[in-house]
C-alpha cells in the first residue's frame, strides 16, 4: 500500500503554541494521517495531508452506537536533540485487540507505524523541546457507515492525530486526591472494559464529575459486580507500594491494560523487584494504608505518565498514604521511565524508537 502524503504550504502552517503552557490535547499539528476501510478494499488510500474538519452524515454509525476505539502514545525530544517513540507497536497492536473487541477490522501494525513516522518527520517541529512536554499521538477507528440499523459497521476510518502537551495533572505536593466510586461502575468482565473504545470513558464521566463537584481529582473505579475489588482510575492504571513490594490489580479483562503499567511491572522485575498482579481488596488495602503497611498509590498512563496519589477517600473517610508525600518508589519509577523516554538513560529493554 502506498503512502500519499500531501503536506501543506509553509504559508498554510500553524503558528507554534506556547509550549510551556499547553493544555491537554487544545492544539493540533498540522498534519493528520487517513486510511479507509471497506469490505471490498480492505484497508486503503493511506494518506497523510492537511489536519482538517471531516464532513460526516449526521447518521453515522460512531455518533450513534460509539463503535469507535482510539490510542494515546507520544512523541519525546530527547536530551541528544533526537526525537523517540516510546513502544508504539505495543499501542497498534493493542489497537488490534480493541478492534477485535469492538467488531471493527484490524489494521497492519507496520502500516500504521510506517505512516506514524512519516507523519512525524512532517510535524517534527510540534514535539516540545523540554523534558516534561511530549507530543500526544492519538490513533483512532471509527464506524462510518451512514444506516442507523444496529449492526457493525461495514466501513471505517483510521485516522491518527498529534497534540503537543504538558503534564496532565496538576499535581500538589501531597498527590492526587483520589475519591473511591461506591455507586456507578465504569465496566464488568464479558464487557469492553478491557478494550480501549471510546465509550468506556463516557462511562466514566459522570462519577468523575461528581468526584470533581466534591473536590477530588478523579474517581477510582470497583470491580462493577462485588464493588469489592479496585480496578483502575479514570485515565490512570494505579499501583501500591508495601515498602519495596509494588501490587497493582490482576488484568481481570475489566480493566484497561496498560502500556505504562506493563512498563513499569517489566521495570522492575528487570531490577528484581518483587511485583505482583493481584486481586486488591479495597477495605484490606485501606486497612493497610491506615496502619502504614501500604506506604505509597501511585496512578500509571500515556497522559498521566507516574501521578502520585496522595489519599483515597472512601464511604466518607479521608485515608491520606505516606504522609501525602510523593514517596521514593513513585519517584525511582518515574525517573526510570522517562530517563528512557526523555533519552537520558540507556533503553536496555528495547522500547524505544527514533523518529
Ligand atoms: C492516555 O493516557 O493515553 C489516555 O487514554 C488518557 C486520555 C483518556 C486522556
């Protein structure tokens, strides 16, 4: 499949943003790259041009039943002035996972990395120069036939779009405030929990906003059958540290698997760290937060990258963890993973990529 790319006119370009003060995903490069599906074609007409507005029917089949799955994965400067990648084959074929689960066909991975790098060297100069700033990249899939019958779609399109941003949370000195959901649930086993689409954060979004109305920055999610076992936050896997043991929850098929969790579980088993996929149970773990067994939360993503957690707020009840400090496993993670992203360290586990 040839790649098309028509790039636009120095004259049509846009004015960079400041980058030291971007808000999540508000501007976009000035590029976007396009490939369509059809029963008869297959996937085709790869195309890199102009970032521009689609023109959709008001009847198309993601407006109406969210047959859409998306990715998030981003773009460093390095300190040696190169620009990485950080395992983006791991998103694509995630992509494909989700794609699988959400009745949409699946892409070749290398296409899709190989039009990703083009699209990159075409809009090099909106990947942030300093270390904290990245360039978000979000591949997405989306339903586009125009009949309103309940049935997959039998047309798609792929399309990957790029955003310089910052950090994602503002984040104090003592961490995110984290309220514990107690009456809606973002996803059960046999659902698309697992599968990055687009509907399982409209799902979310109520208990976020409401967590948001009473002063916390976001909600942590339960197990939706027992509302027993903790599950992931709204945008962030989450992990604990018992002194030097690292828990995060067993991949269950609820919850999202997450590059940086698997990152940061591969990390440090590379340092010989005993880390373990479990079931948490959220009142044991709250005990031991209160004894001070449990001694740091920490929530993992693309956006979010390492966000310290400061307390979980349950059924009423403040549980601050470790003094609302940001503890020294989050830090020793957080360096580690982007010395390697930032290029200030050496990759040894073969993830990253450069542009
Ligand atoms: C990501 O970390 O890439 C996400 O998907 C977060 C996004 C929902 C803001």
């Amino acid at each position: 499949m040839k790649l098309t790319i028509n790039s636009c006119l120095p004259s049509e370009c846009s004015p960079l943003p400041d980058f030291n003060n971007l808000e999540f995903g508000k501007h976009y490069t000035d590029h976007m790259f396009t490939m369509a599906y059809s029963p008869q074609k297959g996937w085709h007409s790869p195309t890199i041009a102009p970032y521009e507005n689609f023109s959709l029917s008001p009847a198309t089949l993601v407006l109406h039943y969210a047959q859409e799955i998306f990715e998030g994965l981003k773009a460093y400067t390095r300190v040696d002035g190169t620009v990485g990648l950080f395992r983006p084959r791991d998103n694509f074929i995630r992509m494909n996972n989700s794609a699988r689960r959400m009745n949409m066909p699946e892409f070749d991975v290398e296409v899709a990395y190989e039009a990703l790098q083009q699209l990159l060297k075409l809009d090099k100069r909106w990947v942030p120069p300093q270390e904290g700033a990245s360039l978000y990249i979000r591949p997405t899939m989306i339903a586009t036939d125009a009949v309103i019958g309940l049935k997959p779609s039998t047309s798609y399109l792929f399309y990957i779009i790029m955003s310089p941003v910052g950090p994602y949370f503002k984040i104090g000195e003592k961490g995110l405030n984290i309220f514990v959901e107690e009456t809606y649930v973002r996803a059960v086993r046999g659902g698309i929990g697992e599968a990055k689409a687009g509907a399982n954060y409209a799902a979310s979004l109520l208990a976020a906003t409401e967590a948001k109305k009473k002063g916390f920055a976001d909600a942590l999610w339960l197990d939706g059958v027992e509302r027993r076992y903790v599950e992931e936050v709204g945008t962030m896997n989450i992990f604990f540290a018992y002194g030097e043991k690292v828990v995060t929850p067993k991949l269950n098929g609820s919850l999202l698997p997450g590059i940086t969790r698997r990152s940061i579980i591969e990390l440090l088993k590379s340092w010989g760290e005993t880390v373990a996929e479990e079931s948490i149970d959220i009142q044991t773990l709250l005990t031991d937060i209160d004894a001070g067994k449990c001694t740091e939360c920490f929530g993992s993503g693309t956006a979010a990258v390492i966000s310290p957690v400061g307390s979980l707020h349950y059924k009423g009840i403040d549980h601050p963890i470790s003094g609302e400090t940001i503890g020294p496993v989050s830090q020793k993670i957080y360096k580690a993973l982007t010395d390697i992203q930032y290029g200030k360290a050496p990759d040894a586990l073969g993830w990253t990529s450069t542009i």
